[in-house]
C-alpha cells in the first residue's frame, strides 16, 4: 500500500511539473509558441539557436526549450517528437 502512494505521489508531481513549465511558457503574452518537429540528427542546441532571439544567448535558449518540455538532455529527443518552443524568430 505505501508503494502504491509513493508512485501515485511521484507520477502527480510529475504531472504538476509538466503542467507547471507549459504554464510558465505560455505566461507571457508577448512570447510566440510554436511546435518544432525534431528531425534525424537534430540537437537541443540547434534547435535552440534556430528560435532564439538575436540578443538572446543560446545557452538560455536551450534552457527554455529544456524546461518547457521536461527534457533533461539530448538524449531525450527522438525524430517525430513535437516540442512546445518559444519562437524567438517571431521578433526578428
């Protein structure tokens, strides 16, 4: 029984976190949301330097990207998978 709390406990927390950086993401009105596709041989960092705003350093990009999607490291993208991106370029 105390397994069965502790997962359910861990898979809320996880679900609230998800939840929470989608939020975070979409909180401010200015910032354009798009969907990138990750394509074969794709990285967070190209992907990061493709949408971020000229200004903004790449390194903050990534983490954006990261932290919206729950990812933890390039590992975790796969060709197909949809990630939720703060389009820097809409400014450009």
């Amino acid at each position: 029984m105390r397994k069965k709390i502790l997962v359910l406990g861990f898979a809320a927390a996880l679900c609230l976190g998800v939840g929470y950086a989608g939020w975070q993401a979409m909180a401010s009105p200015d910032v354009k949301l798009t969907y990138y596709v990750v394509e074969p041989g794709d990285t967070l960092w190209d992907i990061a330097d493709k949408y971020r705003e000229d200004d903004q350093d790449i390194r903050d990009a990534y983490t954006d990207i990261m932290k919206t999607n729950n990812l933890r490291a390039d590992r975790d993208i796969y060709p197909g998978q949809r990630l939720l991106i703060k389009d820097g370029r809409a400014t450009k």
